[in-house]
C-alpha cells in the first residue's frame, strides 16, 4: 500500500518498513546497552546506536522533540558509558526511560503534538 501525501518522511517510513524497523532497532540498543558489563561490550553497544540514530536523523530531522529525546539520550548512553570506563558498582541507568521515551516519541500512534 502507497500513501501518497508527498513527504519523504511518509516515503521513508513506508520504504523502510516503518513502524518495524524503528521498533527493532530501539529493541536492539536496549539489548546490546542492557547487557554491556564490560567497556568492550559497552563500546560495542553504541554501533548499534549509531544504526538507530542514523535512522532517526533521516526520519525525523524536523520534528524538534524527538531530535531533542535522541540528544538527552546520547547525554545519558554517555553517561552510562563514563560509569562503565570507571567500573562503578551500578552505571547510571536513566538511559532506559530516555530510550523509552524515544520509542514513544517514533510511535505512529503519537500526534504531531507529542
């Protein structure tokens, strides 16, 4: 089925299998971060989040609260980083609502409102 309303936000959603592909990638950060234990593990993480930011820039370049929602999660997989590189006890875990509040954000059932 083609919907044709001439964005090519709409043309890579469709192209892509949007809401799927989005869905798998998020799914597949928050595995990769979820189990990371060691520093390679979590530096390893972030090839899968570069996948997903990469698709998130091209999908949605223009929609200024889900580019917002992907740079507080950056901040926080960075921070969970830092805590990895210095072998804290608990790294920072605030990642997962970031990311859950991503997936949110990508959901065909959100308004363009939010």
């Amino acid at each position: 089925m083609v919907v044709r309303s001439g964005t090519q936000t709409d043309v890579a959603k469709i192209s892509m299998g949007y809401p799927d592909k989005v869905f798998a990638l998020i799914d597949n950060v928050h595995s990769a971060f979820s189990a990371a234990k060691t520093i390679e593990q979590t530096e390893a993480a972030w090839d899968y989040f570069h996948v997903l930011e990469a698709y998130i820039e091209r999908t949605w370049p223009h929609e200024p609260a889900t580019m917002d929602t992907l740079r507080r999660l950056i901040s926080s997989l960075s921070t969970f980083t830092m805590h990895v590189r210095q072998r804290m006890p608990s790294p920072y875990n605030g990642w997962r609502s970031d990311l859950g509040l991503l997936r949110s954000r990508v959901s065909p059932n959100v308004s363009e409102n939010g």
